[in-house]
C-alpha cells in the first residue's frame, strides 16, 4: 500500500483544525463518560472523573493544535513540490514527444534571450556600473560653452573657479599627452598619459596600489619631477616589481620618479596609463592667458552639496567672469557633467537605442514561440478536456502549461547564455575605440538574474495566453470534437494571425531603423575624404622636443624622408605634423589682410597643418590653383601659405585667394608676418568623414619644423609590406623615438568609422533575426490555416475552383496579415526614426528610398512564406479532402 | 506508577501495530494491557499520537466510529512499523541489563 495521500485532501484553515481538534477531544469525553455513566456513576460525576483521567485539556489542545498546523504547513510544501516535480515531468515528456516543435521554440527563444543578454551585459559593463571611485557620483567634468559652441579651459579658469565657487572640494586641470617613456633597456614606447594638479588622486580618493601619490607642491615651480603609473603599464613593463617605486625613467626626455602605482579601477582618465604634476609657468597664469585655451577640468563637489546645487554655483562663477572680462569671456558659461556621464555620452544613446532593438527581436521571438504553442493548444485540446473531466482544475491546467512555457525558456536561456558568450566577444572584437569602456562589460551575476529574470517574464509572457485558451475550454464540446481530430475556434484563429500582425509591425519597425543607418553608412562610405587612401602607409612618431630643437627636427625629418622614399617598392613620401581622419584638432586664429580686426571672441580659427612638398602628392589630394609647398619653401626665404578649398569657400567667395594674405596666431611670429596665399588643395576630411572640412592652411615643414610627426608612404604594390621597413629607419635614426599608429590608410578611413559601422551592424544583424523570425512566424500561421481548411479547399476545387486561384487566396491571405503589419509598423517606424536622426548622415528621418526597401523586402517574405502552404492548398485532391474526418 | 520518559511513544505504536484505532480506543487498550498498573493520562496520550503523526510514524483519517460518530482514527505507517521495531528492541535490551543487576545470583 501506498501512504501519503492519493487524493490531495482540501487545505485545512487554522480555525478548521482547531475545530477537529475539539472533535477528536470531545468524542474521546464524551465515549468515557458513557462508559462511565454504564459503571452506575451519575452523569456528573462521570464528567468530573473523565476530566481527570484526561489531565491538562487546555494544554493539550493547545499542543495539538500547534503539532497540526506544523503538519498542515509541511504537507502544502509537499504537494506543492509534489504537482511542481509532476508537472515538469508531464512537460519534459510531453516536449520530448515534439522534438521539432521543442527545437524550434528553444532556437527562437534563445536567440531572442541570448541577442538581450549579450546587448544587456554591455549596457550594464559600460552604463550601469558606476566609476570605482568612493562618491563617484560626486566627481563631475567642469565643461564650458562659449557661444553655443563647446569650449576647452584656460589655466586662469581654476583659479577663477578656486577663488569663487564655494560647493566644492577641489580642482584639478588635466593636460592630455602622449609621453615618450624610455626606460632601461628598452625600446622608446609611446603612451597615453595626461598632465593634473597635485591634489588629483585625493580628488578622486583613491590609495595606491603601491609607493604614494603626489604630495601638495609637487605641481609648482622646481618641486622634484614625479610620475605615477598605472597598474597595467606596471605589470607589461615592470613585470609588477614593488621595486619600480624610486625608479628613474625619461619621459619626454626629461628624467622622472616613479613614485606610486595606480590601480586598474583607480585611475583616471580610464585610458591614461602615466599620470604626472602639471606646473604652470607664470606666463600662464595671467589675465593676459584667458583667450588661450587647451585643457580640460576636473572636481568634486563637496559631499553635503547636490551636484545640481554646484552646478548653479559654478555657472555663476562664468557669468561673474563674463561681466570681468567681456571680451575674451563673451557667452562663456561653466556646466558640469559626472564622470559616469561624461566618459559613456557619446555611446549612451546608441547602447540604449541597441537595448531597445533587441527587446523588440525577444518580443517577436515571444509572439512566435506564442504562436507555435496556440496551435499545439487546439492540437491538445481533446487531452486537456480529458484531464479536466478526470478531475484536473482549470488552475491546475493553467499551471502545468506555464511549467511547460517557463521550462521553454529556461531552456532557451541556457543556450542563450552560450550564444551571448560567443556574441559578446564577437561584439567586442568589432567595437570601436570610442567605445572603449566596453572592456568592463562581462557576463556577471547582474547579467546572469536579469537573463533569468528575462528567461520567466519572456516564458509567462507568450505561455499564459495559449494557457488561458485552454482552461476556457468546454468541456463536452472538446471530448465530443476531439474525435474527430484538429478543431478550431474562430477567437483563438483571430488571436494568431493578431500576433502575426504584431510580429510583422515590430520587424517592420526594426528594419526601417536597420535601413536608415544602413543606408546613412553608405552615404558615408561614399564621402570622398579628399585624399586616395587606397596604396598609402601612414605612421606617427613624436620627436622628443627636448632634445629636438628645429636644427636637429629638420635634420631628422630629411633622414627620414629621404630614407624612406629609397624603401623598394615606396613611390612618393610625405610629412605632416597631423594626419586627416585622426579626430584631433589644431585649430589657430587668423587676421585676413585688409580686413578689419575682429574683436577677440569673433575671431575665425583655422586648422594650421605643417607639411613636406611631396605630402598633397602622396596623399592623392589635388591641388585647385596655384602650387602645393615645394622645395622652394626653405628655411630664410619668404613664406607661402596654402589653403584648402573650404577656407577660400568660406573667407574669398568672391574673391581670388592667390592674391591673398594672413597672419597667424601661431608660432613665434604671432600675427606680425602676413603669409601670402600660393596655392588652393582640395579638401581634406580632418576629424571624421560626417564633419564637413575645417577651414585649413598648410605650411612648409621646412621653415617650421615640427616634433609631432605623421609619415605617408604611397606604395606600388601592397602598402602593408613597407611597415617593418619604415620602423627601421626610425629605429636606426633614433632609438628613442617611438613609432606608433601604423596603419594604411584605408585602414585610417575604416577605422573613423568604427563607431558607425558597429551600430550599423548590429542593427542590421538584429532587424535580420526579426525578418526571420516573423517570416516563420507567417509562414506558420498560414500553413496551419490551410491545413485547417483542407475540407472547403477540397469542396472548392470540386465545384472548379482552379489551382492558380486557390494559391492566389492563399497567398492573399498571407499578403493582407503583411500588410496590416506593415500599416502598423510604418507609423512606429516614424518614431523610430526621430529617435535615430541624430545619427544620421546625409539620410533624412523619412528617407523614402529606406521606405520603399522595407516595405519592398516585407512583401517578398510575405510571398515567400505562403508559398509553400499556397503550393500545398493547389494540390488539395478533393476526394481525400472530403473523406478526411 | 510514574511512567519513564519515552515510554508513551512505544507504547501507542505497538498498541496500533494490531489495526488501526481512534484515540480513545488506544487509551483503552494500553489501561487494559497494563491493568491500571501505570498511571497515563489521556492528554499526553494525544499529544504523543499528533507528534508521531507530525514524525509520519502514523497517518490519521476521519473515520465513523461504533457509535456512528466522526472520528479520528490512527494507522501505523511502514515507518512507524519500523520504528516500533527500533524501539522494541531498545527497551528489550533496557529492560534484559536491568533485570541481570537485580536477579539474585
């Protein structure tokens, strides 16, 4: 025999068991005192003995009481476990019967779930995680706009900041730089590093990871050279040794101490791998310096003050400065930014509009695996109607059906999980380099809850419709259809090809935001840079300017020249101070001859390039009129400037530039010397291919020989091949000179578009999955359709009914579901594409090509997934049809 | 008498060991089997049966009675058989080291 209940008996409330308990109590009295009452006792009597006999009632009633409920509680756990252990095994056997059905919902369900938790794993890496830093949301970028436009700092900033803001508890200035290290032993290495205040590490309230950071003074005039290296420049150079602490190295030329480590999450900025004091020269702490501006701010607002509150008070402090000096501070005003916020800004937007996406694929995976399981519900129908009327509630039914829902996406997560682990690194082999933050991103235990969390919600989600179908079934209805095989309603027919409706319009919305980056990606691909990157090499190296004064530059940038145009296979070499499509800027303020001096917050600024006479050439870059910089432009001999096309479109409309001159802002003849203008190049793309070309002019390397240098090779035959050759002549000319960013060009102009590209892909790889997904999901619904009416299809093509015309209802079927989809999901794309338009260039928000591609690629799937149900509906044979049930 | 600690348990098993009775039978039983030599009270008697249920070495079930009344009938379940076993065999061994101090040599 079996013990523990068969039969699950009714839950017992309390009050219910202290009710039996007062039966059991009493029966057993009420027995003894009869027996009693037998023996010649009066009844009284016998009640006052049996009371006796029995002991503390109360006590025991109490007891029993308490020992029931315990019993009571422990038996719900048990038949709760008990349905939950046999409900998932119903549904283990019942998947197992329908393995292709099984697959294809764990398949869709795990590129849903797997595709967000890739995506969400890096929005949680790169947005959600805050800084290391203790009151990290206390540690705000002093920003500044003059005029609308973004604006950097000038040293006179800090102290004007210092002087009068009262929130905070400090500020630092940081000075970016790529330092040349050259260490014992080694070859020079170029690194990222940046310049700030003394107080910077207390600022960020970080300890070090060994030695000490820099003490109070160490930014002035004559204290000791200090620096402080990140951990990860300490393990690749110094193999972790704590004896790095007191050790000397050149930076820049100039002797250093190391005297601290910075840890991997304590550094700041997150790139910077050196960090050293910045000491202002008195020259540029003056009044007199306001106008020149190259650097960027850092503080922490005090912790009792919210940052909205130092905000207002460092905004006043830029308005307080404009009133002192209108000139140079016209428009000029202070914001602050976190650090969080400042370091994710440009890839915020796009991460969350990528988060949006792959919440629309899980939703049709969703809508899909819904689908599958309300045609499996009609399938089912008959064995639910008997498992009701052998006693199964309609709760009961629901629940084992969601134990089947949810055990699918479980199912679905797991393989999912496997599928963002190889996304992920996919994804971040492919990232750009502005979104370097990316490296955090990991599958963790946040991303692993929210899958899970993803992995119930998805399987509640499309598993408690098709459940609720069933459990309103009635019963005598399905027995009696259930012999005669599949039976359907009309609702749950009108629910699917809803959801059908629904999936397409989501796609449709997908594909439109797919479509428009794509297409803005195009339009980009097709910007002409102004150069040819096709067969050119380029490189940078920094000459250490120490020990490089414009003797020993020229010297150098000759050598070099020289040595690499006898390269084999090399065709035309070529120097400048900077390389286009490098996101960086020198930007100088000019006076154009005969024009009257702008007032100093007017004044027009352009990007000041230096350059050998063989740059335009190995560039591939035209030039429009007059000449390029030649040999002729030596040291001692009257200076030409030549100007590319933007500038003479912007300052000569109308005028011949060759008969003009500026005087610069820049180099030691600040505005005195008037340059004429020689010669006009075509434009090119400094910064990025999606900014239109700064106003730039070009002047010649030999007159003004510059240590920061870029080197273009143009090639023969592959311009790969020339890379090694290249950094031996560096090497052999100065081992100290570090070589870095060797690329060719098509590789530069690839490169400046990382960001768009990865975006562009990922959506496009999102908005296919979509397409897929809902292209099954039709195909499904009008398969199932015809299957449904192989009796009329049958009964039509007995009364004439031609093959071409069942296929062309079939297929119209399939046509009018695409179509309301696609109704739909144009008026979401809409939104969409405002969301978007921020990112796109040259394509507007309502790009009708986009448009007619969308919809062009909707209807082709929408024939194509009911074709093959139209083919099978053509070849109903009527006679088997009408005998069929 | 006083009744030893632990006795009441072994003693309600074996009494159910024979069918399956309510508590008062159970009360009547183990008075009779003992002729009133030990003095058991009928509330700690239920309080065993509730924990012996609680410890699933009885199952209970509302039954009728003799009298055509509800009530609470109580089984030995395999787990209690076993345990009664258990215990059985303790006590016999208790019970067998006693008695070898007190018989007279």
């Amino acid at each position: 025999m079996i013990w523990g209940r068969l039969f699950r008996l009714p839950w017992r409330t309390s009050r219910q068991i202290s009710r039996d308990v007062d039966e059991e109590l009493g029966f057993h009295l009420d027995m003894r005192i009869e027996a009693l009452v037998a023996t010649g006792l009066t009844p009284a009597d016998a009640r006052v003995r049996a009371l006796r006999e029995f002991g503390d009632l109360e006590d025991a009633r109490r007891y029993i009481g308490a020992v029931d409920r315990d019993i009571e509680a422990s038996q719900r756990r048990n038949d709760y476990m008990r349905d939950l252990w046999q409900d998932l095994g119903y549904a283990v056997r019942k998947l197992g019967a329908a393995p292709a059905f099984t697959l294809a919902a764990i398949a869709t369900l795990a590129l849903g779930i797997g595709a967000n938790t890739a995506i969400f794993s890096i929005v949680n890496g790169v947005l959600l995680r805050e800084p290391a830093f203790p009151q990290a949301d206390h540690l705000v970028r002093v920003l500044y706009s003059q005029q609308g436009h973004p604006d950097v700092s000038t040293p006179m900033d800090i102290v004007d900041d210092r002087t009068h803001a009262t929130k905070f508890v400090g500020f630092s200035i940081i000075e970016g730089m790529t330092a040349n290290l050259v260490r014992d032993g080694a070859d020079a290495e170029r690194i990222p590093g940046v310049r700030v205040g003394a107080n910077w590490f207390s600022l960020l309230r970080v300890t070090p990871l060994a030695g000490r950071f820099f003490a109070d003074g160490e930014d002035q005039t004559g204290a000791a050279k200090v620096a402080v290296i990140s951990e990860a420049l300490w393990r690749r150079d110094f193999a972790a040794s704590p004896s790095v602490v007191g050790k000397l190295v050149r930076i820049n030329s100039t002797p250093y101490t190391i005297v601290g480590v910075a840890a991997r999450d304590n550094g700041y900025p997150f790139s910077a791998e050196l960090w050293i004091p910045k000491v202002f020269t008195p020259g540029e702490l003056n009044d007199q310096s306001r106008g020149a501006r190259w650097l960027s701010m850092l503080a922490r607002v005090r912790d009792d003050v919210a940052v909205s509150v130092a905000n207002k008070d460092i905004e006043q402090v830029s308005a307080l400065m404009e009133t002192k000096f209108p000139e140079v501070f016209r428009e000029r005003r202070a914001h602050l930014a976190t650090v969080q916020a400042f370091t994710v800004g440009d890839v915020r937007k796009p991460l969350l509009i990528m988060l949006g996406a792959v919440a629309f694929v899980l939703l049709i995976a969703c809508a899909n695996v819904a689908n599958l399981l309300l045609v499996r519900a009609t399938a089912r129908e008959s064995e639910m109607a008997v498992r009701t009327a052998l006693g199964a509630g309609r709760g009961r039914l629901v629940r084992q059906l969601m134990t089947e829902s949810v055990l699918l996406s479980l199912c679905g997560a797991t393989v999912g999980l496997a599928i963002a682990k190889v996304g992920m690194t996919a994804l971040l082999s492919r990232a750009p380099q502005s979104v370097l933050l990316m490296t955090r991103a990991s599958i963790d235990a946040t991303t692993l809850a929210v899958t899970a969390l993803i992995a119930v919600v998805t399987g509640v989600a499309f598993g408690l419709l098709p459940a609720l179908q069933v459990a309103k079934n009635d019963l005598t209805s399905a027995l009696r259809a259930g012999a005669g095989g599949v039976r359907s309603r009309p609702s749950a027919n009108r629910t699917k090809r809803l959801i059908v409706v629904g999936e397409i319009a989501l796609a449709v919305t997908l594909l439109t935001g797919a479509g428009l980056l794509l297409h803005s990606f195009t339009k980009l691909l097709s910007v002409d840079p102004g150069f040819k990157p096709e067969g050119a090499l380029s490189l940078k190296l920094a000459l250490p300017p120490r020990t490089y004064d414009s003797t020993r530059t020229r010297a150098f940038v000759a050598a070099l020249e020289a040595r690499a145009r006898a390269l084999p296979g090399a065709r035309l070499v070529g120097i400048s101070n900077m390389i286009p499509l490098d996101g960086s800027s020198y930007g100088f303020t000019f006076v154009i001859r005969g024009r009257p001096q702008p007032r100093s917050s007017d004044e027009s600024s352009a990007e000041v390039r230096v350059v050998t006479p063989d740059f335009f050439s190995a560039m591939g870059t035209p030039v429009l009129q007059g000449r390029a910089i030649t040999l002729a432009d030596r040291p001692g001999t009257a200076e030409g400037i030549v100007i590319n096309k933007a500038f003479a479109d912007r300052f000569f409309p109308k005028d011949n530039p060759l008969d003009q001159a500026l005087a610069l802002g820049w180099g030691e003849d600040t505005g005195r010397v008037m340059r004429p203008i020689i010669g006009v190049v075509a434009d090119m793309h400094a910064t990025a291919l999606a900014e239109a070309p700064e106003p730039t002019v070009y002047l010649s390397m030999a007159q003004h020989p510059m240590t920061s240098l870029s080197i273009v090779v143009r090639a023969d035959g592959d311009p790969a091949s020339l890379g090694s050759g290249l950094r031996s002549i560096v090497r052999d000319l100065d081992r100290e000179v570090p070589v870095y960013s060797l690329q060719t060009m098509s590789e530069r102009v690839a490169g400046s578009l990382g960001r768009e590209r990865f975006f562009a892909t990922l959506i496009a790889v999102f908005a296919a999955v979509a397409l897929l997904l809902s292209a099954v999901g039709l195909y499904g619904v009008i398969a199932y359709a015809v299957t449904q009416r192989t009796r009329e299809l049958g009964v039509r093509v007995a009364l004439g009914a031609s093959a071409s015309r069942i296929s062309r209802m079939v297929i119209g079927e399939g046509f009018a579901l695409t179509a309301a989809g696609l109704a739909v999901g144009i008026a979401g794309a809409a939104s969409v594409s405002k969301l978007l338009s921020t990112f796109l260039f040259g394509v507007s928000g309502t790009d009708g090509l986009t448009l007619l591609g969308v919809v062009g690629t909707l209807l082709v799937v929408a024939v194509l997934a009911s074709w093959l149900p139209a083919r099978r509906a053509a070849r109903v044979d009527p006679l088997v049809a009408m005998r069929g049930d | 008498m006083e009744l030893l600690q632990g006795t009441l348990d072994v003693l309600v098993l074996r009494t159910l060991a024979w069918e399956p009775m309510h508590g008062y039978a159970v009360s009547r039983s183990i008075h009779q089997r003992t002729e009133g030599v030990l003095e058991i009270e009928d509330a700690p008697l239920y309080k065993a049966l509730h924990r012996l249920e609680r410890a699933g070495f009885v199952a209970a079930e509302w039954g009728v009675s003799e009298n055509k009344r509800r009530a609470r009938y109580y089984s030995l379940t395999p787990a209690g058989r076993r345990q009664l076993k258990a215990e059985e065999t303790a006590w016999r061994r208790y019970a067998e080291a006693v008695f070898k101090v007190l018989e007279p040599v």
